[in-house]
C-alpha cells in the first residue's frame, strides 16, 4: 500500500553571484528549499525563482553539471551560476552553447536608445519591430541573435537560448553593461553602421551626396552613406558627442589580466 507522507520532494537551491540580482533581498546568497510534488526539469525550477535561463552559465545538481533538461529529484542540492568573466570552469561543461562568433543583437522596445548607441559602436542591432513577445522569441531562435531586454520573463521562453537582462534603467549603463558582458571592447567598429535602419554604411564621395548636405558642413572631406536608408554621416558635433561615449565606456572597463 503507498504511504500517505512523504508525498512532497524537496530539493535545495543555492544562486551565485549576480544571479542574486533576480531574488528578494532576503533570500541572496542563501540556500533556499523549494517543495513539490511531481517533478519538473531544473530550467523550470531556476525560473521558478525568478531567474532567467540565459542568465545562468552553469547548473551543478549533487556537485555534477548537469543540462537545463534535467529533471530535479528529491534531497537534490542544485547550484546555479551566472555567466563567469573570470573564474576558470573550463574543466566542467556548461549548459550553455558554445558563444556565437559574430555577436548579433535583437532589442525589445523598451530599450532602443541602447538599441542605437549599439549600432553606433558598429553592431548588429535589431530594433523598432512591432513584435510581440512570442515574434521576438522566434527571431531569436531563427536569426541566432542575442536578445537584450529589461522584461526576465521575456528571458524565461524556451525560444530564447541567448539573450541577458540589462539592470541599468541609464542608457550609458546599459550599453556598458553590454559590453562588459559580452566582452565587447575589442569588436567595436565605431560609426560604420546606420543608426536608423541597422545597415553597414559605405563610404562616399563628397560629389555623390552634395544635394543632400547642408550648406555649413559642405567643406567636409569624409561621408559615409547608408545603402538601404540613403542617409548621410560626417564627422560633425553628434559624431563627437558619441565618440565620448565610446570612450568613457573603454575608460570604464576592468583592465584585461596581465599577461
Ligand atoms: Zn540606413
């Protein structure tokens, strides 16, 4: 005959780190039991905590890293960790796919002024879609693009294997958080991609893009033009405007190990 006890499992979970951002403060950096009575996989437990998959880099369930598919049992101790910049787990395999080479970005609506300080420093930044959540989801999973929102839940969709939550309500911050994440600095290319429709620019020729100049800054030498868009760029006050920007993110950076 079955026994009436013992009907709930119980399982412990520890977050690290800045995986904490996502708990109340009452519960960071505390191991924390959750009870229940059928099973689920452990992405559906870490979430359950508030804390999005693609936040979290590594899961070890019982000291062994496991994948987002594992079902957690009963009396499992579970840790979950965000994604690391400099601790070596190279020994262990993390849950998550190996990186992409080209980073590509897709941004919910809330965020496009870091949509457009990302194309600024030269990156591929899919903005200003009147998608809905589940639209955004699939370009994600179809395009391999990285999605960048301050909505977790959005994070929390299966569709979703890349994306990061950006803390910062400062557009500044953001786009230094960003960079910071996914070890941006070195692949900046600073004003060669439209800030209006994403495309790469081309270069062009002073005769070629007269008619559409303003008298005062006809005396410039370099003008890149947008293929799709036809707008015009030259190095103006805006332009040094960003490349402040630019340069305090850098400024702001951890310095790389020494060698
Ligand atoms: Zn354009």
């Amino acid at each position: 005959m079955r026994r009436l006890c013992n009907l709930m499992s119980g399982a412990r979970f520890r977050f690290y780190a800045e995986l904490n951002d996502f708990l109340p403060e009452e519960n960071r950096g505390k191991e924390l039991t959750r009870y229940f009575s059928v099973s689920g996989s452990v992405k559906d437990f870490v979430e359950s905590f508030g804390v999005p998959h693609t936040e979290v880099d590594l899961v070890l369930a019982n000291g062994h890293p496991v994948d987002f598919a594992y079902p957690v049992r009963d009396g499992d101790r579970v840790s979950v960790y965000p994604v690391f910049e400099s601790l070596d787990i190279s020994s262990v395999s993390r849950v998550r796919p190996t990186p992409l080479r080209t980073l590509r970005f897709v941004l919910d609506v809330h965020v496009g002024r870091l949509a457009a300080y990302l194309r600024m420093a030269g990156f591929d930044a899919l903005y200003g879609l009147q998608a809905s959540d589940a639209e955004l989801a699939s370009i994600v999973a179809r395009e391999g693009r990285v999605l960048l929102t301050r909505d977790r839940y959005l994070l929390m969709r299966t569709a979703v294997d890349r994306g990061y939550w950006v803390r910062s309500t400062e557009p500044k911050h953001q786009l230094l958080e960003v960079v910071k994440r996914f070890d941006l600095a070195g692949s900046m290319r600073p004003f060669t991609r439209c800030l209006n429709c994403n495309t790469l620019l081309e270069e062009a020729s002073r005769e070629s893009v007269f008619d559409r100049l303003p008298p005062k800054i006809m005396d410039k030498d370099v003008f890149r033009v947008c293929p799709s868009c036809q707008r015009v760029y030259w190095e103006g006050s805006h332009h040094e405007r960003m490349s402040k920007l630019l340069g305090w993110v850098k400024a702001n950076l951890p310095l790389p190990p020494m060698a």
